[in-house]
C-alpha cells in the first residue's frame, strides 16, 4: 500500500556516523538492529556507546553483509542497514551458504490465505508456486497446495507489519521459518510465510518502490526448506534486497545450500552381468562412481571413484 510505505530503518538513516568508543543517544537504534539480527546479545553490552561488543557485531555485520568491515558505524554501513531485509536474523557467522536442518520427506503441503492489497487478481500467488518450482528443480522436493483446513506444512499469506507470530514492522519485508526440528518461530506447522502488506508495496516484476513477489518468496521460502542467510552479496539468500529488482534464478551458493540439505539420490546402472554401477555427484560437483562386483564393493564399501568434471 503506497500510502503506507515506510523507509527501511527510518532511525539508522539518520543515526550519525560513530568510530569504537563514542557516545551517543543516536547508537541505540543501531544497537536495536543489531540485536534484532542475531548480532549483538540481548545484554552484555552498553546502549548509547560503541564499546568493544558493538565494535564486534558491527564487524560482524559488515563481514556477512557485504560492507568494508571497519567496526565502526559508517557510511556504508548505514548504507546498508536501511536497505529493506528479511525478516529473520543471519544466524551463522560462517561465510557464504548455511544450513540448520532439513524436512526428513520430499513432499510438503501448502495453502494460501490472504493475498496482497497491492495486486489484482491472485497473480501473487501464481508467483509463488513459480518460486516453489525452482526450489524443486533444485531440492527434488514436491510441493502440493491444499487448502488452508487440510493441515498444511506451509502456509503463505499477506499480513499487517505487527504480525503477532514475529514483528516485521520497521523495513522488514516478509519472514518465513525453518523445517520442523530447527524452527526459530514456531515448533507447530504450519510453518509462516508471512509478508508486510502495510509498510511495503508489492508487485509482479521490478517496479519503481516495489518489491517482487517472486523474488522475495523464492528467498523465505529458501528458509522453509533449512537455509539459512548467505554472505554472497547477489545470492537469493542474502538477507537484504532492493526495490525495482528481481532474482528469480538461484545462484550457485543457494544450489550448493539446497544440495546440501538435499542430496540427489545416486543414479544406477550395470556394466555387466551381476554387477551394479552407481553414479553420484559429489559436494565438490564432480561425478563419482562405485559398483557392486558380484561379490564385493568396489573401491571399497565406504569409498568413491572420483571420476572428476565439474557439473553445475
Ligand atoms: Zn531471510
Ligand atoms: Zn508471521
């Protein structure tokens, strides 16, 4: 809703910039998004200062989020900060793709409730079973939509910035959560996917102060399966993302994520009579091979012939 449209962190814009061991009342917004992120503890360090502990989360900050890392409140940093975002905190201080956990079948159920203000029609959900397309393509897993009384994994759905089940207000534009056994909203299903309709206008494709609806599920729903936030700048799940954009393509961080947690079964074939051959690709992307000789495995039970090239 345009009429409602809020500048992403409106305080952190305008914050002053502060080097380590400055004092100001301007800080403590900083510190809230921190805190709010997953950076800095919920005590433990001093509101209004940036001491050591800020210094670090903004280091840490800067580090996952693509910024030059100095540990002090700059420019870039505010720069970042105000750039609308994901409404889950980045989690791992790891680099590039990370992971919690996966849903232990290949098969998930999904229901819609309450589309956006901003669209006509229900093209917006026609966006988001195109997301659940490309996560399939990379994850095998098959999404079937149901009705919301019929005991969906998934649910998706427009909200007002104060929904109850986690805050989105300030610039956070949508949250979704993680697979059941490493949930940070919820332990029941269904598991959110919630976006702002009240602070953000929604559109399908890039649009001037818009955001699209693809490009912003494809990334929560990235969440749903057990990725976590990425620190490749450009991949899906990175945690922030601009007006007038789409990313609708993983890229090959968010592949190696969803790999991870969704290995592709080996494929099988025999070379010979009494024999199985068994291809895999491996983490490193090469192709791997073993066989069942009739009487042993070859190499060996737990090893792999690398047969090398490089798939993508
Ligand atoms: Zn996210
Ligand atoms: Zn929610």
């Amino acid at each position: 809703m345009p009429d409602g449209r809020v500048e992403a962190f409106a305080h952190i814009a305008r914050s002053a910039p502060h080097r380590a061991g400055d004092k100001a009342p301007d800080l403590e917004p900083v510190q809230d998004f921190l805190r709010r992120f997953g950076y800095l503890p919920e005590d433990g360090y001093t509101p209004g200062m940036l001491d050591a502990e800020t210094s670090t989360a903004l280091a840490a900050y800067q580090a996952r989020n693509a910024v030059p890392v100095t540990g002090d409140f700059d420019e870039s940093t505010a720069q970042a900060m105000t750039t609308a975002r994901c409404g889950l905190p980045d989690l791992d201080d790891g680099v590039a793709f990370s992971t919690r956990c996966n849903w232990n079948g290949r098969g998930l159920t999904y229901a819609f409730d309450t589309g956006s203000t901003d669209i006509a029609g229900s093209a917006e959900f026609q966006a988001i079973r195109q997301a659940l397309r490309t996560w399939t393509a990379a994850t095998q897993i098959v999404f079937t939509e149901v009705g919301t009384n019929q005991n969906p994994d998934i649910r998706i759905g427009w909200r007002p910035a104060n929904d109850p089940d986690h805050s989105m207000v300030g610039g956070v534009l949508a949250h979704a959560d993680f697979p059941p056994d490493c949930g940070i909203i919820t332990n029941n299903l269904p598991k959110p996917v919630h976006f702002d309709d009240s602070e953000h206008t929604w559109s399908i494709g890039a649009a001037a102060g818009a955001f699209d609806v693809e490009t912003v599920s494809l990334h929560e729903l990235g969440h749903i399966l057990g990725l976590q936030h990425t620190s490749v700048n450009g991949a899906v799940m990175f945690p922030s993302v601009s007006s007038n954009f789409t990313l609708r393509v993983l890229q090959p961080d968010d592949r190696s994520g969803a790999e991870s947690l969704y290995p592709r079964p080996p494929k099988v074939t025999s070379w010979g009579a009494n024999r199985l051959d068994i291809f895999g690709l491996g983490t490193d992307r090469a192709m791997y091979h073993k066989a069942w000789t009739g009487n042993a495995w070859a190499p060996s039970p737990l090893d792999w012939e690398r047969l090398g090239g490089v798939f993508t």
